[in-house]
C-alpha cells in the first residue's frame, strides 16, 4: 500500500463511498476514478432488519476511519426500492423489506445517503467502465437481475420499481417465474441459474439411464454447476441443455435491441462465468431476431465489471446525485 493511498483525501476532493448489501457479504469502498480502493466485506446478517443495520454501518465506518468522511454514500440492495425516499419497498432475500434505508443509515453515518437497486448500480458500473451512455445490463444468477443506463444515468422508472428486465416475458406459456412474480414465460423464468437447474432436473427424469438421471436419482435434482460439469465432460444432454439457454438469452437480447437501442448488452453474473457454453448461441440468436439496423450499431459483449460491479455502481451513484444537488442548490 503506497503512502498517497493511505494519506486522506485532498479538502477539495468530495470523497464516495459504495456499498453493496447482498445476500452473503456487505462490501464498501471508497470511488475514486470509477475504481475500488481497498474494498471492506463483512458477512451479511441475516438474522433481522436491525442487524443488519449494524452490519452496514459498521463495514462503512470501516472505510470512513480509513479515509475520512464522504460526501454522500450509495448503497445498493437486492430489493425493490422507492427511489426518492430511499426505502425498501419490497425485499425477498435480505430482510429490509419496510425499512427507510436512506433515513436510517443517513442518521447513524452523517452523510447523504442514496439507495438503489443493486441491478441498476452494476449498469452503471458497466457503462463506466465501457464508456457507454446507452447501456443494458443482464444479470445471469440465481435469478435474473437487470439494469438500464439510458443517456448516462439510471432508468428506474416513475418511482424506483422499474427496469425490472428480468420479468420481460419471451415465452407466452413458459413455465411459472420462479421469483416474486405472478407471471410466466419470463426472463427469469427460461434464462436463470433456477431455470437451468429446473430443466436440468427434469429431463433427468425423463432419462433415467443418463448421466443427469443419475444425478437426479441421487440427489433429487441437478444442479446448475453439474449442468455445467457435464456439459464440461461433453455429455449430450447437458451441452443440449446450455445450448437451448443461449438461445432463449438470444430472444431476451434482440428484446432489449429492439427496445433501447443501447450501445451495448452486457451479460454479466455467476452464470457468465459459463459464457463458452452459450453466449456464442445467444448472440447468433439475437443478431437473427433483433432489427438489422439495431444490430449494426449494438454490441452484445460480457460485462468487463466482475464481482466489484455493485459497489463501484454504487459510489458512482453516490457522485451523481452529489453531482447534481451541487447544481441544484447553484441553480
Ligand atoms: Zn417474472
């Protein structure tokens, strides 16, 4: 660690912290230059809305005796958020659903605070490290997260609950979303590590004999990185399977093509990790489906930002609103 790292920031240098809540660690860093420096995590606890409170707090107060204080702080959530409130309207995997985020966390640490959904902060991570104005971000994980980055800020829609991408329906009769969703056929629901893993499952009992009728004999079901391992290993039906997933990821890219015009899809999450087994497929797909016109000006790329993506949004998020209440109050 060099001394100029150590040292604290310059007076005339606002200082942004960003912080992602997910489901297995909270990490914040301060932003500077649209990079991380000296990432803080802590195991997320899970255990009440107060707890994990304290965690946040904590992680942050980390950074903030390290470096100083912010000038505002960005926190993204895996959860439905009211944007200008800063609550959590609704929130399935971290218990925050009701609480007043921005308030809260705004009292106990000093500073402006900002909440975002963690979909939105990693589209603007991505369309910063791109250099990207019109950007949209998918997310492959457990499910299918999504990001709009329209004229280089963050489309959330009316209120904060919108840009929900992953509920974007692409099979009319698909199977049921395996999120917190009434609807069917959607994104996530054809697209997600649980779809995989669903579909997996089930042509293992419909070939009991094969290697994934094996796995389901055993265990119950596949899971999505025994797809991916067999997949690995050359067996048919796996490949079939991861195959049949790039295109359906094809139908949802030519959706957001069409519908945006970005200058840029980026495919990102745990899932991409796997991107030799369908991201060809899904883009050959999309570049059939979506407007020839849109496709000439569009890349459909891998999300450059890794594991970092949510913290990094989120001090970028914390820099803008900054940003612009400075214009406002000159204004
Ligand atoms: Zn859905």
């Amino acid at each position: 660690m060099g001394t100029a790292e150590a040292a604290p920031a310059a007076l005339e240098e606002p200082l942004f912290i960003g912080v992602d809540v997910g489901g297995t660690k909270v990490a914040a860093s301060v932003i500077g230059g649209g990079r991380a420096q000296q990432v803080v995590e802590h195991p997320t606890d899970l255990e009440s809305g107060a707890r994990l409170l304290d965690g946040i707090e904590a992680c942050v107060r980390e950074v903030m005796s390290r470096k100083g204080a912010p000038a505002a702080i960005g926190v993204g959530v895996p959860s439905q958020v009211e944007f200008s409130t800063g609550r959590v309207l609704a929130s399935v995997n971290i218990p925050l659903e009701g609480v007043p985020l921005r308030e809260e966390l705004g009292q106990r640490l000093g500073a402006p605070v900002h909440v975002d959904n963690d979909g939105n902060c990693a589209a603007l991570a991505e369309a910063h490290a791109v250099g990207a104005r019109h950007l949209v971000m998918l997310t492959l994980g457990t499910g299918v997260g999504g990001g709009l980055v329209l004229d280089g800020s963050i489309y959330r829609g009316a209120s904060g609950l919108g840009a929900e991408l992953g509920h974007l329906v692409i099979e009319i009769d698909g199977p049921e979303c395996p999120g917190n969703c009434p609807n069917r056929g959607c994104i996530e629901a054809l697209c997600s590590g649980l779809a995989l893993e669903r579909d997996a499952s089930e042509l293992g009992r419909a070939r009991p004999g094969s290697p994934l009728g094996r796995l389901v004999a055993e265990h119950g079901r596949v899971k999505g990185r025994d797809t991916v391992r067999l997949a690995r290993a050359g067996d048919a039906d796996a490949l079939a399977l991861l195959d049949e997933f790039g295109r359906r990821l094809g139908v949802a890219i030519a959706v957001v093509l069409n519908a945006f015009e970005p200058e840029r899809v980026a495919i990102g999450g745990g899932l991409s990790g796997h991107a030799d087994l369908f991201f060809q497929t899904a883009r050959r797909e999309a570049t059939a489906r979506a407007l020839p016109m849109i496709v000439a000006r569009s890349q459909v790329e891998l999300a450059l930002t890794g594991a970092a993506a949510g913290v990094i949004g989120a001090g970028l998020l914390a820099a803008q609103e900054h940003a612009a209440n400075v214009a406002g109050v000159a204004a």
